[in-house]
C-alpha cells in the first residue's frame, strides 16, 4: 500500500503542485481513507519527501541508463532531456520551485543527490564530446559542468522563467541550443544543427 500511495501521489503532485494537493485529494483519487495514509505517512511533508526521491529513484536509474548506451554526447543530451520531461509531465506544475518555497529542506537534499547523479553524467559527456571532436578541448570540465548544473536550476525559477512566457519544454531547447553552441567545436555545431533542424 504504501509504494501505491507514493504513485499516486507522485502523479497528482506533478499534475497539480505539492502545495496544491492535499491527504483528502490523494484518499479520494486511491478510494481510501486519509487514516490509511496515515498510517504509512506521518503527515504531508513525510509523504512529499518519499514521493520526491521515489521520482529522483526513476529519474537516476534513466539517466543512467541513457549514459551506458554512450550515444553521441550531443544526441545523449537531447535524449535526457526528453527523457526527464516525459516523467515530470513537462514539469508543468513546477514542482522543483515549489519545493524550493515551500518545503525548502526536501529541497536541499534532493538538489545535493542531484548535483551528484548530474555531475557525474555531464562530467562523462563533456570529456567524451572532447575526444571525438565535438567539444571545444579548451573546456574547463569542472566549470562547465557547475554552469550547467546551475542554469538547469535556475530555468525552473518561476519568477525568472514564468511558465506563461515560456513552457519548460521551451526553455529547456533554448537552453540545450544555448549551452551546446558556446561549447561545440565546428564539426559539432554541424551535428547540433541538424539535430535542432530533424526535431523542428
């Protein structure tokens, strides 16, 4: 019972906002009562902070996945981006903002396990990219990495980026075309280019 609870309570906080949903939305939608969950969950927050790691679980394990297959570093980037977005439901609620104001320290921790799985996967993608020619040698590897990190974040400020100007799904192609661009050798930009003229 309590893996289905943190379901589908992963699918309403995506679809509505963790702030939006409350323990009486989540009983109605699973046909239990609030005691129910209860009694797996101490309160709300408790249950958010399960739903949010269970998602960051899926998230990791595909990213991962996507990583192994060691595709071209150009293509991998665009694959989990697409990947990422399919299951956050293109992250229409913003869910990553309203952790960051309303439950700050679930917040903290998920950015940190974040950073590392990120960390880790761009650091492999800007070396590979290196190495066949795509990415510029010149790259400080470290820096970069931190940038982008740190950008990828920054997109899902509401306040900065308000989802009424720009969808996520928007943003995130104008921020991949943007990061890529400042780091593609020649021979790499002709492989973005047509990457970017096959999706259009």
């Amino acid at each position: 019972m309590r893996e289905q609870i943190i379901h589908q309570s992963a699918d309403l906080f995506l679809n509505f906002g963790f702030k939006s949903v409350t323990m009486d939305d989540i009983a109605e939608k699973m046909g239990i009562s609030k005691k129910t969950i209860y009694q797996h969950f101490e309160n709300k927050t408790k249950l958010i902070e399960a739903t949010t790691m269970y998602l960051f679980e899926i998230i990791s394990q595909g990213i991962d996945g996507i990583c192994a297959l060691e595709k071209n570093p150009i293509e991998e980037i665009y694959d989990i981006k697409r990947f990422v977005m399919e299951h956050l439901k293109d992250e229409k609620s913003s869910p990553q903002y309203q952790l960051q104001k309303y439950y700050p320290k679930i917040f903290k921790s998920l950015k940190q396990k974040q950073f590392e799985v990120m960390q880790g996967c761009v650091t492999d993608n800007l070396k590979r990219g290196i190495a066949l020619g795509l990415y510029r040698s010149s790259l400080n590897v470290d820096f970069t990495c931190r940038i982008y990190f740190n950008s990828m974040v920054s997109l899902k400020d509401k306040e900065l980026f308000p989802l009424n100007n720009f969808s996520m799904n928007a943003l995130m192609d104008l921020y991949l075309e943007y990061h890529l661009r400042g780091i593609c050798t020649e021979k790499g930009i002709i492989m973005l280019n047509q990457i970017i003229s096959n999706q259009s």
